[in-house]
C-alpha cells in the first residue's frame, strides 16, 4: 500500500536542462557511441535523421557532420532553447518543440533513420502510450527505415543488481552537487528517483532536489511484441556496447533496432 500511494503521487521527469548537462559526462559518452551511430549511416545510407526525444541536442549535434540534415523535437521548451543557445552549432539541425503525440502534424516529411535515446520511450510512463509512440514513429519512416530505441534492461535480476547508481560529484558556479539514483522495480511500471544535493563552499547542504519518474517496465518479450504489432518487418536487439546481441542477463541497457 505505500508503494501504491507514493505511485500516485509521483510527478512525471522534471530535469533542468543545465543540470541534466551537468551529470553527463558527455565527451565520454558520444565518444562511445559514436562509432555505432557512424556505423548504421554508412550502413544504411542514411541523409536524414530523426532525434525524438533530442533533450539538450547533443546527439544531434555528433550526427550532424554524418548527414544531410536532422529535426530534433524535445516537448520539452526549456530544454529545446537551452539546445539552441548551449550545444547546437550545425546549420543542418532544426529544432522544434513536439513529441510523439504531436510530431505527425508538427512534424513534416519521412526520414531514414530515427533515434530515441536515453529512455525517452520508457519514460512515457504506460504501455499504451508506449504502443502509441511506437507506431507514430513508424509512419515518419520511410520505407526500409529504421528506427533505433535506446533503453533500461528491465529484467528484474539486473534492475536489482543496479537498483543505486554510484554518486557523482559536479562543482558548477562555486556550488557542489552530488547526484544520485535509484530504481524500484515494478512489473509494469518502475520508480526511478534522480536525487541531487546542492552544497556551498563550506559543504553545507543549499538545496534538496528529489525528482521522480515512472518509466514503463519494457522487459524483452513484452517490448519485443509491441514492436511487432506496431507493423515493423524485423526487430534487432543489440547490448549497451553497440557490438553484440543483446543478452538480458547481462547488458544494463540495449538498443532496439526495428526495420520499417
């Protein structure tokens, strides 16, 4: 019954642009990804490209000396100016404020590739929203498109193995912040709490910040049948390294490739 009662009172993913920026180690991260991503162009002779979910623009930004153009949509406004005035420098990226629910009308055209990292499905909080979002993506596809979705293992042994993440400690404008998260497995929806602490010079504690979220539990069949009835022709699971087939008794998060 408490699990119950706090669900209810969770309010979806807050996360100021900034700070989300802030405990990112994002050198780190594209140089990781990079070769994957490059990799599925060439691959596929991608010219244009999707970011859903862009957040602060930095996947955008990596991609865009590898195509022709991309439209990165966040419904997220502050984080979609924060793009524009912080991070995207390509001319052939436009950015606009739109999701799934919205991006068939705000959004014109098909595109060769789309990509929804960093568990912007997940997040959408339902299955229903979830197998919504999944078919609008598809109808931007073109024909022989793909799409590739980047998300949690959900398999209940490793959300337990993984339940903390290790603090990471940032020092921005002469203030300290040590952020934290947590997960609390559910079979069909898992509370994630993203937990930043705000210090002073002198290490006493400024600000409390207890942001939290309800991703829907995407575990592999589960995902793996939305994705078909959604329409696409072949589905690909593939580990966090990009290298090898997905093993969900492993990898702590995969991409999904899935072939319109």
């Amino acid at each position: 019954m408490k699990q119950r009662k706090r669900i209810n009172q969770v309010k979806n993913f807050e996360y100021s642009p900034d700070l989300y920026d802030l405990q990112v180690n994002w050198p780190q991260r594209l140089a990781k990804e990079k070769d994957f991503f490059s990799g599925i162009i060439k691959e596929h002779n991608v010219k244009n490209v999707l970011d859903i979910g862009c957040g602060t623009g930095h996947h955008s930004q990596m991609l865009s000396g590898l195509v022709e153009g991309i439209t990165a949509i966040d419904p997220s406004e502050e984080s979609i100016e924060y793009a524009k005035n912080q991070v995207v420098t390509s001319k052939n990226i436009r950015l606009h404020v739109a999701g799934f629910e919205n991006m068939e009308t705000r959004i014109s055209g098909h595109f060769d590739l789309i990509i929804c990292l960093g568990n912007t499905l997940a997040i959408l909080g339902n299955r229903r929203k979830v197998k919504a979002a999944l078919k609008a993506t598809r109808k931007k596809l073109v024909r022989g498109g793909l799409a590739i979705f980047q998300f949690l293992n959900f398999e209940p042994e490793i959300m337990e193995k993984n339940r903390f993440y290790r603090p990471r400690v940032f020092f921005k404008d002469n203030k300290k912040y040590i952020f934290m998260k947590h997960f609390e497995y559910g079979k069909i929806k898992t509370l994630v709490d993203f937990i930043i602490i705000q210090m002073d010079a002198d290490d006493n504690i400024e600000e409390f910040y207890d942001n939290s979220s309800m991703l829907c539990t995407l575990r592999k069949n589960l995902f793996l049948k939305m994705a078909d009835n959604s329409g696409y022709k072949k589905i690909e699971l593939i580990g966090a390294d990009g290298k090898e087939e997905f093993d969900k008794k492993k990898h702590i998060s995969l991409y999904a490739l899935l072939y319109n």
